[in-house]
C-alpha cells in the first residue's frame, strides 16, 4: 500500500505540496504482467569509443520489441521510458563528456517512473589511472543522478567485470531489470556483472519456470512477498518459518501452491529439513535466507540474549545451513540473503542488527566463489525502509522522516525485494555473484 | 502374519496434522466444527502441497453436530484448497470417530479402491449444539406444517401455557441406557479392579510430561498447526507434580459401596480425567504408489484394525472396556503378542481407564472367562506407553482424537525403525461411549 502522504502528495494538494516545497514521492509503477517493459521509447547513447557497445544495446532492445531511439531528437510533446548510457569502451575521464551531457539534455523529457541505467566497466588491477578514474567515475555519476531525478524515475548502472560483453546474458538481464518496473524501488546502484554460461531462451515471463525454491521467514511481510513473486516467474516455493507462525505460513503456502515448513532455522539440522521438503518438488535450486529479527537497544543497555539472538537467527542459522549445503554438494545453488541498509550506514540502537545485517554482506561474498565451483551463485539484497508489519510498528513520526530520507522519498514495498531476489536468484542473473543489491529508493547514506 | 488376512496391497500413512488442542470455552470460543476441522486439512494441504490435489476420499465427523453440520466433511472439503471434486462423508463412532475413519479410508485403500485420502475429526464443546425440549420442538414443526396462520397459532398456543418447554436442552455425555454420566460408569470399572488414586496420579503426571518434553522437543512441529493465536495445546502442564494431583478432589465415585456395603474411596478426579476440549485433526493416507509418485514420506503402514463392543447396559462389563476385547483379536490375527509392541497408544479418557485395560490383560481369570484366552494376555511394559502423552494432557475433543493419536504413532515408529533399523510397532487403542472399543496396528513403512 502506497503511505498516506504518498497518496496526499499526489490527490488534489499536489499543486500545493509544489508550492510548499514538501518532499515529492511519485506513485511508482510496479510490475504487473503483460505491461510494457517500459513507459516509452528508449534512448541510446554512447561516447565514442562505446559506439559497438552501444549498437549491440540497442540490438538487444530492439529484440524486445521497444521502441529504439539513436539520437535524441524527440518529436513535440514526446516522452522518453528509459535513456541507456553506454561507456563501456571509454578509456579516458574526458571521452565521456558528449555522451553524459546528451543524456543530460534529454532529462527533461524523461517521462515518471523513467529509467536512466549506465552501462559501464569496472575499474580493475592493472587499469592505467585514467582508465580506472574513466570506470570509478561512473558509480558517482549515477549515484548523483539518482537524486536529482523526480517522479518516480530511477537512476542505475550496470557494471561489467572480467571482461563480460556488453550482450551478454547476464548484462543484458540486469539492464532489463534496471529498466523494468521491477526494480521501481531500486536507485542509484551500481551492479557489477560478469560472464556466465546462462544460455538458451530466456523466459522473461517465467524466469524461475522449473526452479524449487525456499524461502525462509515466509509467514509474513517481506518473506510472503517473495514466495508469492517466486511462485508468480514460475517457482515451486517451499515457505518457512518458526513452528508458533504455523497458521499465517500454510495460508501463504497454500496461497502459492507450495509447501509449509514449519522450522527455526538455528535448529542443527535446519539443512537437512530444508532439502528434504525440496526433494517432493524436484530438490532444491533456489534458497533465500529472509528470517530475520531484531531486538534493539542501545549498546549500553544490550544484554546478552539481545544481542546473541539477533546474530543466531540473521545471520549464525545462515552460516550453518550453507556450510550444510556446500557439503551436500547441491548443484546450481543459487543463495540470496536479506541484508539490511542498517548494515551498511547504521542504525541507532541497532548494533546487534547491524552486526548481523553486515555479517550478511560479508559472508555472502565469500560464500560466492565456493557456491560458484557447483555453479551456484550467493547474493544479498539490503532493504531500506519497507512498509510491512514490523516497520509499521515505528513510531508515526520516526516512520514518517524514515520514508522522506531516500531519493525516491517513499518507503518501498515488499514486493520490492522479493522482485530483486527473484532476478538474482533467476538463471540469466548467473553472471551476478557475491554482490549486495540495495532497494531502499536510494537511502540518503551509505555506499 | 496370519494366513487369516487376505492379501491386499499396504496402505501406508504419509503424515498428520492438528490444530493445538484447546480446553473448553478457551480459545474456540467462536469457533464452528467446520472451522476447526477446514483448518486442520488446509495445514496439511501446506504441509504437504496438496492444493488442487484430487484425493480419494475425506472421511471423518464430529460427536456433537449441530444440524447444520449433516454434511460436516464435505463442506470443510469445499472450503479446503483440496479439488472441490475430491469426495467425502461424515462418520459417527463416538470417541472412535477419527480411527474408524482411519480403518475406513484404509481398507478402501487396501482394496483398490482409491489411492489416497484424509481421516480425521472435529469436535467442540465450545460451539456444542443447544437442542429445545420435544414439546416445544414438536408445536414448532407442527406450526410449520400448519397450512393456515388459524392453524399456526392453534399449534403454538400451548407453548403459551408451558413456559417451561422454553428452556433448551444441553448436550449431555451420559449414557442413554443407564443415564450415568462416563466418569461414573468408569469409577464402578475403577472400583471393580481396585485401581488406587496413586497409580491413577501417576498416568496422568507422566501424560503431562511426556507431552510437555514431545512439544519442547519440536516432535509436534511437523504435526500441528497453530490456529487462532494457539500454537500449542493449551492443557498440558509441564510444571504439575504428584503434589498438585493429590490435591484435587474426587469427581466421580463419590457414593460406591462394597459388596459388604461400606463406602469405597472416590479416585477419579479433574487431573486424572480427560477435560472436555476443542480441536480438529487430520491424516493422510494413501497407497505406496500415490506416495512414492509424489516422492512424499512414508512414515508408516496402516496395518489392521479391529473394533469390538461390551454390554455394560446390564453391569457385565464396563462402559470403557472394549479395548481389551479387541486388542488380543487384533494381535492374535497378526501372529504378535504384547511383546511385540514398542509404542502402545491407549487413548487417556481417564487414567483408570488405561490401568483397567492392562490390569484385564494381566488377569488370567478375566481373559480366560471373558476373552477366551488360554491365559492371560500379558503385561504392557510401561515404558512404551503413551511415550508422548496422550488425552490426560492433550485433552480429548472426542473425534479428533484418532487422528491425534494415529499421526503421533507413525511418527514414532517411523523414528524407531530409522534409529534402529529394525520394524517398529504401535498399537492404537480408543475406548467409545456405548460400550465401544476401536484400536489398529501401525508398523513402520
């Protein structure tokens, strides 16, 4: 559900709210099946030394049924959905200038809920100074971007490593994501993409078709949303949560066709359950690892269960259960773990979270080259402010600046990050590994 | 086993689920038969994704119906996630509801006649039917008969002058033959067999420990699903003592006398009875096929079964008594002795009801004169019984008992045969108003 302010700000007081320079959310548009990948026609542009990238984007586009455009001469009154910048061939800070201010001269007529997604390389050992000044240079670029575009439009970019061409699977699947309605609370990020060996025909109507996945934490608000987005690409969901969630869990596996798992997921043998009610389904592909709690309070006051409690669940029962997993040599394993933006900048009275939240992060991208040898992939997604059960619990004025702070001055939506892991546990996202995805509508701190 | 037992294929139990069971007037205050039972087959549809799925049959009932519940099964099925053409029916045994549906479900399986199914049952004192008296229930239909409103009035007017017939009629657990209440038909049983206040005490403390440490174990997380805030039974007590049952004050038996006439010391009390309690339970069944096609887990076969009757009208036997006719009929037709049992399943209606039933088969006389045994049937080794409690703890909401007790004893064999390698057995035991006795023989798959 939209907050209340987000609908006050765009009912009958939006000329007012203007007027009064009050914070601006836009309604964003979500993804619903069978509507445009975009809002309208989609801009290319590339320096020079991008050019060949540039045509192969705009291949891949076209092949995608959008409506391409090379040159940014709009007709009067048109709109554009999406402006791609492709820099991937730029080897010097001063190539990219025409390209970046061509984009910039088509902002003005970038429809709500447009998208402006980078596509760039990553800086790497060895680069020359200027060449790696060309690639860092981006992520600032975008991250700025991002705040200073409005109505609901986003700005991201997607970062290509280890030598990953521009048309490759994984690339060409991230740029859709960033493109999509999918990723309406995801901004100013950065994504870095490598190769994979993803092929085939993708089905972009059911990316996960054919996939068992679990999804820890499911009774409820975020871990719902993500076994109902699962199950909606295509997945067989197997939902979990603690024994006394029991009743809210078979309403959600039900709900999805899927099965309930009542089980703590600190339990020793949490693993072995997990497998073996993916095994009725086809065995396990996909695990998401969303049960999460939090028990706050300020360092000074922590007692021992607080805070022990919190790393058990967030993050211990996380650990145990893949180590279980890599020794059971499961096959394509693809590990998506909820991380949190309090992780990354903080949190007041949340050390204990935080610990946990940034732990996830951490041993995510270590976890990425030992699931990588079975061709699995670990990634995390880090939420900023969510509307769900527990962040509705935060009192109202807390709550109320807590949803201003990010660019897109909203809180987002469950279904935000169950479409997030839902790409990066899909088989074309391959190329994504040991990466944190933040969808927080571009928190204001933090990297 | 027997040559008696014509060879059928095996009917096999998957897994069960229930709702917590809740005391009377607690939580399911609001809360129809339907509902409870609706909700334990859609935590078993999640626990084992069964939605859309077509089964065989749904079998099960409620001992107190209200009329509005004729087809009680068949609409939880239609409120299910199950395939609206999966079929159902309502059955009646008493406390033996929920295991002659077991025993009905599986011997159609056994013959071919479906692959799967559900047995189970509801009950609730919470939402019982209140009936009006036969008068005024009869001016009633005879006013709705009446072709004229002349006729209408004239039918309803002696209500007018009997304001009496107004006061609606309560559903009574005692026995229609002999009007005593069950507790006071099982004290003249607990009488017979001098069963002492102490080794009553005893089951009930061990009921409420054994339930407490299954529960705190994680044994019910695959077995139960919470249900309106209640995610555990709510009358086990894990902190009573042999202290706190002592205290309590007889219920029943309170004016026994000996055959010399003198007073005998009352022992039934509230803590080493069954409390009256709302729930609903549910069991999958299905053949070896069905389960091994789905690649779902065998706990356990669904063996035989075997149901027997006792006139305690006219004082021979007591109302609770028909266990222990049945069980030496069951094990005898499958070539087993008591020995053979690692798991005895004998449903608590009251602590002496258990200790009646091994004290008969202790008994040479009673078998030899009552069972036709050679001797006595044997002893029951403690250690093996009701191993994760049973009704003193649980409570009792009569036709989901079965259920209850039927998706425990598959588990447990199922961890037994797992730990030890070897086959594991249960016998189930369900005594019934009317003078009933329902058990079977679970074996682990």
């Amino acid at each position: 559900m939209t907050d209340s302010y987000t609908r006050f700000a765009n009912g009958g007081f939006k000329p007012l709210v203007k007027k009064l320079g009050l914070p601006q959310p836009a309604i964003l548009r979500r993804y619903k099946a069978g509507s445009p990948l975009t809002v309208g026609p989609v801009l290319v542009v590339s320096d020079d030394a991008s050019a060949a990238d540039g045509d192969a984007v705009a291949k891949v586009l076209a092949g995608w049924d959008l409506d391409v455009r090379r040159s940014a001469d709009l007709a009067e009154g048109e709109k554009l959905g999406a402006v791609v910048l492709v820099l991937s061939g730029a080897t010097h800070p001063e190539d990219v200038s025409a390209a970046v201010l061509t984009v910039g001269g088509t902002l003005r007529k970038l429809a709500g809920n447009g998208r402006v997604v980078a596509v760039s390389r990553a800086p790497e050992d060895g680069d020359a100074p200027a060449l790696a000044a060309t690639r860092a240079g981006v992520e600032g670029l975008v991250r700025s971007l991002g705040k200073e575009l409005r109505g609901g439009s986003t700005a991201n970019g997607v970062q290509l490593t280890d030598g990953a061409a521009v048309d490759s699977v994984s690339a060409v699947a991230t740029l859709r994501f960033f493109l999509s309605a999918k990723s309406a609370y995801v901004d100013g990020q950065i994504l870095p993409v490598g190769p994979s060996d993803a092929s085939g025909q993708i089905d972009w109507d059911q990316p996960l078709a054919g996939k068992v996945a679990v999804v820890t934490g499911a009774a409820r608000g975020i871990g719902a949303a993500i076994a109902r987005t699962m199950a909606r690409d295509g997945a067989k969901v197997v939902v979990v949560d603690v024994p006394p969630a029991g009743e809210a869990l078979s309403a959600v596996a039900n709900s999805v066709n899927g099965v309930a798992l009542q089980l703590d997921v600190t339990a020793d043998d949490a693993a072995d359950k997990i497998l073996a009610a993916a095994k009725p389904l086809g065995g396990l592909d996909i695990l998401v690892h969303n049960a999460g709690i939090t028990r706050d309070k300020l360092l000074a006051n922590m007692k021992a269960d607080r805070w022990d409690s919190v790393i058990a669940v967030n993050l211990a029962s996380q650990l145990r259960i893949n180590e279980r997993l890599l020794e059971a040599g499961v096959e394509g394993l693809r590990i998506v773990s909820l991380a949190s933006t309090s992780g990354i900048a903080g949190n007041k009275g949340q050390t204990n979270y935080g610990y946990s939240k940034a732990g996830v992060i951490g041993h995510t991208a270590a976890t990425a080259p030992l699931v990588a040898a079975a061709g699995g992939t670990a990634n995390a997604v880090a939420p900023g402010f969510i509307e769900t059960e527990m962040t509705a619990r935060i009192p109202f004025a807390t709550r109320s600046v807590a949803r201003m702070l990010p660019s897109l001055a909203q809180g987002g939506e469950p279904v935000d990050i169950a479409e997030a892991i839902c790409f990066l546990a899909s088989d074309p996202a391959a190329g994504v590994n040991g990466r944190t995805l933040r969808v927080c509508g571009q928190h204001l701190v933090g990297k | 086993m027997a040559s008696s037992i014509p060879t059928t294929r095996e009917a096999v139990i998957i897994g069960g689920n229930r709702i917590p069971f809740s005391r009377a007037g607690k939580k399911y205050v609001r809360t129809s038969n339907q509902d409870m039972f609706t909700a334990a087959l859609e935590g078993l549809v999640a626990r084992f994704g069964l939605q859309g799925e077509l089964l065989g049959e749904v079998v099960g009932g409620a001992v107190l119906k209200n009329s509005r519940n004729f087809n009680l099964i068949r609409e939880s099925v239609l409120g299910s996630s199950l395939a609206p053409a999966t079929p159902a029916y309502d059955l009646q045994q008493a406390c033996g509801t929920g295991l002659e549906a077991a025993i009905a479900v599986t011997n159609k399986i056994k013959l071919g006649q479906i692959e799967s199914a559900v047995a189970g049952g509801t009950d609730t004192i919470s939402d019982a039917p209140i009936a009006v008296g036969d008068n005024l229930r009869r001016a009633l239909l005879q006013a709705s008969h009446a072709r004229s409103t002349g006729d209408r009035i004239k039918a309803l007017l002696p209500v007018l002058g009997h304001p009496k017939w107004l006061a609606p009629e309560t559903p009574d657990t005692g026995e229609p033959r002999t009007g005593l209440s069950m507790g006071e038909h099982q004290a003249l049983t607990t009488a017979k067999w001098g069963i002492s206040r102490e080794a009553q005490d005893e089951i009930a403390l061990k009921s409420h420990q054994n339930l407490h440490r299954a529960w705190e174990e994680g044994f019910f997380d695959d077995l139960v699903t919470p249900f309106r805030g209640l995610s555990r039974d709510d009358n086990v007590r894990g902190d009573t003592s042999a202290e706190k049952l002592a205290k309590l004050k007889p219920v029943f038996g309170k004016s026994l006398t000996g055959d010399d006439g003198a007073p005998l010391p009352a022992t039934m009390t509230a803590g080493n009875s069954t409390p009256l309690t709302d729930g609903a339970s549910a069991v999958l069944f299905s053949s070896r096929d069905w389960a091994e096609e789905r690649d779902l887990p065998v706990l356990a076969k669904f063996v035989d079964a075997e149901t027997a009757g006792v006139d305690f009208v006219h004082g021979h036997e007591g109302l609770l008594m028909a266990p222990a006719a049945a069980v030496p009929r069951l094990l005898t037709r499958n070539g087993l002795t008591l020995e053979d049992i690692d798991f005895f399943e004998i449903h608590e209606a009251f602590a002496s009801t258990v200790l009646t039933t091994l004290a008969a088969w202790e008994d040479e006389d009673y078998c030899r004169d009552e069972l036709g045994l050679p001797g006595a049937f044997g002893k029951v080794d403690r250690s093996r019984l009701n191993v994760n409690g049973s009704s003193l703890a649980a409570g009792h909401p009569f036709a989901a008992t079965g259920g209850r007790i039927v998706a425990t004893a598959a588990k447990l064999v199922h961890a037994k045969a797992a730990e030890t390698g070897s086959p594991a057995r249960a016998l189930i035991s369900v005594c019934a108003a009317g003078g009933l006795g329902v058990t079977a023989l679970v074996e682990s798959a």
